[in-house]
C-alpha cells in the first residue's frame, strides 16, 4: 500500500510522514517542489502515474491573521484550486482513501464551547480568516460529494492548533505559541528586563503537538469512514497567560511580563469537542509541558535557521488570537 503525503515538508504533514514511517507504512511526500498542485494537468499526471492508495491532503496555502486578511483573493482561490485539482485527480486515478486536513476555523466565531462537528455551518465565520475557512469548508462539502456520489471511503478531519519541531516562527505568519517561543528566547539572549504581550492574556486556547496530531491522523485514516468531519485534539484549553508562564519557566526568563490591554483580546474560548475521536480509541497522550519543552529545545538548536533580521514586534501576536 502507498500512502501519499501532499504538502509533506509543513508542520503536519511532515509529523504524518514521521508517524507513517514509524509505523513502516510505505509513504511519498510531496511538496509545491515537486509538484505544483496549482496546475491542474501535472496535479492529473502526477497522481495517475503514482496510482496511490490513499491519499492524506496536507497541502494549503496557510498564514496568520494579518496575511489571511490582506489577501484573501489568494486563500480562497489557490485553496480552492489545490484541493479541487488533487480530489478530482484522486477520482480519475481511482484513488481508495483520500484524507482532507480542514481547519478549527472552519466552525463559527461564537458557536457553543467545546466545539461539536456538527456546529459547522450554523453561524457567522470569523471574518478576518473567512475566505481560507469557505475553502475549506467547500473542500469537506467536495468530500462528502465524492462519497455520496461515487461511493469512496473519503474523510475530513478537523485539528485543532498545532505546534511542534519544525513549525513556522516567521514573524508575520506565526501563531502564538510558536511566536511566545520566540519571543521569550529572544528576550533571554538580549537579557531583556521586561517583555509587553498582546491583549489580556485571558483568551483560552487548545494546543496539539504535531506528533500526537500525526498519530491520531494515522489511527483515523485505519478506523474511521464516515460523511461528516471528525475533530482532532486534545480536549483540554488553556489560557494565553498561562501559556505564556509555561514558556517563561522553560526559557528561564527573569523580567516583567506585561500585556498591553488596549488591543482586543478576539474570540475568548476555542476549543475542540473530541468525543467522536475519543469514542474510536484514540486520545491525545503529549502533554503540553512536555510538548512546549521539546519545541523550545528545537528551536533554540534551529535558531540561527528559523530568524529573521526583523525582529518580533508585541502586534505580530495578533495571529495568536
């Protein structure tokens, strides 16, 4: 069996790629390197030629609040265009399994917490990340279309926030743990005596480890065939101030933690109801202590690679909320 990983060198997809091999699956990643899901013909070709078995789509063009804002015409369209283009191609290659990585932002701003799968479409979108969510959400709708349709095991998962090794900490485009890392290294190597973070640090998030993701996408591609989305997380939150203790404890800095209380703070709570998971026999097993260490670890060994010469400012954070 040959399973094929698109969008295989990113955060989750190269976690699933580390899972599959773990488990001595026979696994080829794909990047926009090798193949550009853009273009139609090559996406065809490609996937005829491949004849896969399954097919696991963690390719997207992804970013942070401020860039999903700014340019919403190419979330929406090049989104649309990769994952039409690799289904339709998995259809005509006759492909057995195919697996599609929505997104937590998928559901409503304010629908009920934890978040239930069958909360999606029942409220308004958060605006400022509204197109990559309509792409996706016509990406779940192009899955249970195949399914009804021609009869395929065809899934959509839906993670929660991911972080782990190799995750993004441009400054522009990070999400907040990933950018609280940084942030709080860089302040100990400048022996920083006070660090200003954004809002009031009272917002509740839920955070998985791209391996204990990678896991869980693994046990699910084996044990679950169902029309509707299933949610992948950890089923427990935790407030940004309190992540941001975790973080100064392992990073060992000494100063001020101040939080600038003039700019909004966004959604409250956001956190995945995973009891269809759970239900299956999988559940989460990283904790997050441990999860946030060997990701500090990783990037202070990787940081001389992940830097950028502009250094972080307190509203890159907004992409944290």
């Amino acid at each position: 069996m040959t399973i094929l990983v698109a969008g295989g060198t990113g955060l989750a997809g190269s976690a699933i790629v580390r899972e599959l091999e773990r488990v001595n699956k026979k696994v080829i990643s794909i990047s926009s390197k090798d193949v550009n899901l853009l273009d139609r013909a090559k996406t065809f070709t490609y996937i005829k030629d491949l004849k896969p078995n399954v097919i696991i789509d963690a390719a997207a063009k992804v970013g942070g609040v401020g860039s999903n804002n700014a340019y919403p015409v190419e979330f929406l369209s090049q989104n649309l265009q990769i994952q039409s283009n690799l289904m339709d191609a998995a259809h005509e290659a006759k492909v057995e399994k195919f697996v599609f990585l929505g997104s937590s932002c998928v559901y409503p701003r304010n629908c009920p917490q934890p978040i239930k799968e069958d909360y999606l479409l029942t409220g308004e979108l958060e605006q400022t990340n509204s197109a990559y969510a309509i792409a996706k959400i016509a990406g779940i709708e192009l899955i249970k279309s195949y399914r009804k349709e021609y009869g395929y095991s065809w899934i959509s998962v839906m993670p929660t926030n991911l972080y782990g090794p190799g995750d993004n900490f441009d400054v522009n485009n990070s999400h907040v743990l990933a950018a609280l890392v940084r942030k709080f290294y860089e302040a100990v190597l400048e022996n920083k005596k006070e660090i200003t973070l954004w809002g009031s640090g009272n917002p509740r998030r839920e955070f998985m480890h791209a391996d204990d993701f990678a896991s869980a996408v693994t046990f699910i591609t084996d044990n679950y065939n169902e029309r509707e989305p299933i949610n992948i997380g950890t089923g427990t939150d935790i407030s940004i101030k309190e992540l941001s203790e975790i973080i100064v404890k392992i990073s060992g800095f000494k100063g001020d933690v101040k939080w600038n209380m003039e700019v909004p703070d966004g959604t409250y709570r956001k956190m995945l109801n995973v009891t269809k998971l759970n239900s299956l026999g999988w559940k989460s097993k990283i904790s997050l202590n441990e999860g946030v260490e060997s990701t500090y670890k990783w990037f202070v060994q990787n940081y001389q690679a992940t830097r950028l010469s502009v250094p972080v400012k307190v509203n890159d954070l907004i992409n944290t909320l």
